[in-house]
C-alpha cells in the first residue's frame, strides 16, 4: 500500500521540516531514497513518538478522543502488527470511531468513518509540534 506515504506527504506539508539520520530519520528524496518511517507503518510510529532530539514532526500516542484533524490513526487489521496509516480530516466535538473521518491513499479515500473499517485495534498519533534545528 501507499498510506504512510501519503500520510508522510501530508505531514511533510504541514511541517516542511525532514530528518536525514540514515536509517533513523525521516526523509524523502526519491523512491530509492527514503527512510523506512516515510513509508512504513511501524517505522513512521516510532520516529513520531521518539523522545531522542531530531528535527521534524512529533507526536504523542493519545486516545481517539484527544485527536484533531491532521492527526493520524493506526489500524490493525489482524496479526501482531498495525497495517494503515489514515490522516484524519474531521471529528466531531469529542472525537470517537463514528464521528472521526479519515483520508488515506492504498484505497483512494477522503472524509470516511472510522468506523467504516473493519480492525481489531486503533493507535493514534496526535502531532504536538515541530523541532527545528539551525546548522
């Protein structure tokens, strides 16, 4: 699928900033050029929420009700692993699985219901801000 590529185009558009750390970082330059979270479920988790100083986007795994549009939710499908990165578009005054809209790309899809999908479980990432370093 191509989600957590789509969810990093978006993120990227919102924070204009990428990590170049080889293998660890957070980056785009081409499809033989990237890092692994630009395009992986997992990878893309784990450089969110690292406490470890780098520059880019950060995020704080929270429950679906502390998201807000341009956050981002996880789902897993089945197995031990999360499989869809959906950036979210809309939620209700407290956000919940009928009322959270997400937009993703492995299946073109704008403004559907979370809870149009079938999952066994949900993460959500919720993005706190952006660290920038001068050189």
């Amino acid at each position: 699928g191509d989600c957590t590529n789509f969810a990093s185009q978006c993120l990227y558009a919102g924070s204009g900033v990428m990590d170049y750390t080889p293998t660890f970082g957070w980056f785009y330059r081409s499809a033989n050029d990237r890092s692994p979270s630009w395009t992986g479920v997992p990878f893309f988790y784990e450089c969110l929420i690292r406490t470890r100083p780098s520059p880019g986007p950060v995020a704080e795994k929270v429950p679906l009700s502390g998201c807000e549009p341009g956050d981002f939710v996880q789902l897993r499908f089945g197995g031990e692993r999360y499989g869809h990165t959906p950036v979210i578009v809309a939620t209700g005054e407290v956000p919940d699985i009928h009322n959270t809209l997400v937009a993703a790309h492995s299946f073109d899809t704008d403004y559907r219901p979370l809870a149009s999908y079938q999952f066994q479980s949900i993460r959500c990432l919720h993005i706190v801000g952006v660290r920038v370093f001068e050189d």
